[in-house]
C-alpha cells in the first residue's frame, strides 16, 4: 500500500492497470476510501482496468482510510484537490481522466476548476450537490457518517473546529455541487458525462445542472442501474466517454 506526503498530509493510494492515467474517487462522502469500491454501484478499479492506468486513494480523514492531514476548516474543497493534484504530481502525471462518485462530483468540478488543461475528461457518477427543500442534507449526512467516528478517534480537533469545517464545506456554495459556483460551470469547457442518482445527498436536479450549465457535458439515461443489461450499457458508454478523449499523442 504506497503513500504520498507532502509536509503533514500523508495519502494512501492505489493503482491497476496501463495505459493512460485514470484518477477515480470512491463515494462515501467525507468516508470516501479505497475499501468502498467492492460496494459501489459499480467498481472502476475492476471495470477499467484493461482500459486505462487507474489510481484511487482513500481521501484525507476519511473513517477506516489510512490518509491524514489537517482539518483544512477555511478551504476544505481545495485542500482536497491539492491531495489529488499533488498525488497526480508524486506519480509523474500531467494530463488525466477523471470519474468520481457521489463526493467525487464536487471533487471532479474542483479539479476542473484548479487544473483545466490537466483533467482531459470527468465522469460524474451519482454526484452530491444541493437540495433546495433540504439544505442541510451533506451536513447531517457528514455528522452523522463521520464526524463522530473522527474525533472519537482524533480527541484532539475540538467539535468548533469540526463545525466551521463542516459548515464551510457545505455551506460556502449553499447551491449546486458545493464546490464551484454555477456561472463557473458556465465556463467549463472540460468534457463530463454524468450518471444521474436521486437520492436525499444525490439529486437528480444537481446532475441535470451539470448537464445544462457545462458547455460540453452529456447525461446518460435515468435509471440506469437495472436491468443488468442497461447498467452494463451506461458502464461501456463511460468507458467509450473516457477512451475518446485520451490526447491522441498519449493514444498512440
């Protein structure tokens, strides 16, 4: 199990496969780790593996993941892209593709928004973002989930400081996917392809705005989970989305 560390942030990742570099984030909210793909609606790790050079990581602080740093309470969306970027930068990657489940749409937007001319194309799988009727969804969500099991485990971070981190977090951009505004979805140019969810934390609305604000973004069926056949169908579209745009010199 290699590690990457950069001063106090140590980040446990993995990688299968060859080809052109394929980052993937597991789901699980503020628990996004590597021990969740065996779980996950559908497991990147396994499914692109003869596809693309694929590297996960178990997110900063993440319950039962070995990855830790700070609890970055001022600006947690870009602390996590500087893990994923400064992974990116240990492994010698330049230019890669992205899917990211539920948390990882936020994360995937972020990174597009951090690094437009490194992250050739996103996947957004079930991705978090705001509900109107309910806008403390992630909040409770990330109580409930993970804050508690943190600091039993880390006594140390006071309940004010998991507060302001929590709050930030979900409440800076009160709209949309958290992480970026919407006039800056406006400007993407990146490609993304979204599999829709609609769930209390994924809803079906927020992959509908990805889908219309960003310029170059696709929307796959809903639902698409069964039958079986359906699932495999949305699964191989993902793969052809990615493959398509792996820069021709590196497809050689």
């Amino acid at each position: 199990m290699p590690f990457y560390e950069k001063g106090n942030v140590r980040i446990r990742y993995e990688e299968i496969g060859s080809g052109f570099p394929l980052l993937a984030t597991p789901g699980g909210g503020l628990n996004s780790r590597v021990s969740n793909w065996p779980t996950a609606v559908f497991n990147s790790m396994e499914e692109f593996k003869n596809d693309f050079r694929v590297i996960t990581m178990d997110q900063r602080n993440a319950n039962a993941g070995e990855s830790t740093g700070p609890i970055p309470v001022d600006k947690p969306w870009d602390a996590f892209a500087d893990d994923q970027l400064g992974l990116m930068d240990h492994l010698g990657i330049d230019k890669f593709g992205f899917i990211g489940y539920c948390i990882g749409g936020p994360f995937g937007l972020k990174l597009i928004e951090r690094a437009p001319n490194r992250v050739v194309a996103c996947v957004c799988v079930q991705p978090v973002g705001a509900r109107s009727e309910d806008p403390d969804v992630m909040y409770r969500h990330s109580l409930h989930n993970w804050a508690g099991e943190f600091r039993k485990n880390h006594p140390d971070v006071s309940e004010a400081t998991i507060e302001k981190y929590l709050r930030t977090m979900w409440g800076a951009q009160p709209n949309f996917v958290h992480s970026v505004t919407m006039d800056f979805a406006k400007t993407i140019r990146t490609p993304i392809l979204v599999l829709p969810d609609e769930t209390p934390s994924h809803p079906y609305q927020t992959s509908v705005e990805i889908a219309s604000l960003c310029p170059n973004a696709e929307f796959t069926v809903f639902p698409w989970r069964d039958p079986p056949d359906l699932k495999a169908r949305t699964i191989d579209k993902a793969r052809r989305f990615l493959k398509s745009h792996v820069p021709m010199k590196a497809a050689a």
